[in-house]
C-alpha cells in the first residue's frame, strides 16, 4: 500500500484522472474532483459523473456536486 500526495490510498502505480465538470466514467482507474460542480443539464433525471465502468475509485476531496 502506498501513500499518494493527493491524500488517495493505492495500491501500486496508479494515475489519478482529475474532474473539473460533468462527464461518463467509462475506464476503471481512481478519478478526482478538483472543484465544485454546478450541474445544470436538459436532462434533469441524467447523472452528472456517471460512472459505467467496474474498478472505480472516485474522491470528492471536500468539493460538491449542485444541482
């Protein structure tokens, strides 16, 4: 088990993908929010992160998702 700057325990070398906005989550791998996310969307009842793949990690680090 390693300690990875960015406060995310893992496992082995890992890259860490950074989310600054809305998207789908189609690779596994650790994933990161690297601020607030004010969503807004003609799609009232569609996710903001959308997570559509297995073996996902994702860290809110404190930020939040709005609606």
């Amino acid at each position: 088990m390693e300690y990875n700057s960015n406060l995310i325990y893992v496992r082995g070398p890992t890259t860490i993908t950074y989310i600054s906005s809305c998207m789908d989550i189609t690779v596994p791998g650790a994933y990161a929010l690297t601020n607030d996310i004010n969503y807004t969307s003609a799609c009232p009842t569609c996710p903001c992160i959308d997570i559509q793949a297995n073996n996902v990690t994702l860290n809110g680090k404190r930020y939040v998702i709005r609606d």
